[in-house]
C-alpha cells in the first residue's frame, strides 16, 4: 500500500470512533484537553491493535471473523447507546452533575466496538502483500487525532444542547452500529 491509500485508510477507520467520541464529549461536564488526549489514546491504541489481531485471524478464522464482524459491532454499539439515552431521559438528579471523565472499561469497550471493522480490515490484509505495522500504526494514529478532537467537539455540543446531548450521542452509537449492520448485510 502506498502512503495516500494508507492515509485514507486510517481517516476511513477513525469516522465512526470521531462519532462516539463527540456523544462521550457530551456526556462529560465541561472535558478537558487531558480528558480528551486520555479518550484519544484509549481508543488509538485498541484501533492500532484490532487490525493487527484480524491480520493474524486472517490466516486462521477469516471467514469466520468477516461472517460476524459487523453483528458484534451493531450489539455493543447499540447496547452503549441505548444505555447512553436510557441515562438521558431519567429524571434528572439536582445534586447530581455529569462525570468530568468516563471509566477506562466503559472508553475501551467502546474502543473496541468502533474498532471491529478496522480488525475486518486487517483480515483482508491479511490474503494481501502488506507489511500491517505502519498500516495498523496509521490507523491508531488519526483514530487518536480523531477521538480527540471529537471529545472537544462533544463538549461544545453539550453545552448547546444540555442534559439531551447524551441521548444524542447514544443516538450516534445506535446509528452507527446500524450504518455498519447495513453496509455488511447489503454488501452480500
């Protein structure tokens, strides 16, 4: 792969990650810089590392991975979401304020979910003459640029839109699962 395929590839990888990090923004009060650098990482480093596990599926259980890829996705993505507006439409609590930060296993489960078509990705890579390291490195790197960024986002968008941006953004989950589900399902 050359520099420019490699580049796009990583950009095309980190759009749905942008995503759920701008619902994880809104669901914050106020993130910070570290926040959205600590989210940024989180999610870099399990999108470098899924590719690099569907490259050494590939030799193993390709079909396997590719057969279920986008359901595993849809089922953790729509289950963030649903839990992101489930949390949104309880009445709100007056002591209560948004967290300034999200838990490490709620960031890499949702790492994790968004990162399931760069593991797919990896096993096509894998029946190809690619060398995966810069390829995964690149992946990681704008999937960090990119989740940083959409914290901040988030955060601007929470201010506008108050206590709904979490049922927003668990909106954006759901419909990114959804968006996934469909592309697989009508790709057959």
């Amino acid at each position: 792969m050359n520099f420019a395929s490699t580049a796009l590839l990583a950009l095309a990888m980190s759009t749905d990650a942008f995503a759920a990090a701008v619902g994880k923004g809104t669901a914050l009060q106020k993130p910070r810089w570290s926040e959205a650098l600590r989210t940024g990482a989180i999610f870099g480093v399990i999108e470098a590392i899924t590719p690099l596990i569907g490259w050494a599926l590939g030799y193993a259980a390709s079909s396997y991975v590719k057969d279920w890829d986008h359901w595993i996705a849809f089922t953790l993505l729509s289950v963030l979401g649903l839990r992101m507006i489930v949390a949104a439409l309880k009445a709100p609590d007056a002591t209560a304020e948004k967290p300034t930060r999200h838990g490490f296993w709620l960031l890499a489960i949702t790492g994790f979910a968004t990162s399931i078509d760069a593991m797919a990705v990896g096993v096509g890579l894998a029946f190809l003459d690619v060398n995966i390291l810069p390829v995964a490195a690149a992946i990681g790197l704008a999937t960090f640029a990119m989740v940083t960024i959409g914290v901040m986002v988030g955060r601007l968008l929470g201010n506008i839109a108050g206590r709904w941006a979490e049922a927003i953004g668990g909106i954006l989950l759901i419909g990114i699962g959804a968006v996934i589900l469909y592309e697989h399902l009508t790709a057959l």
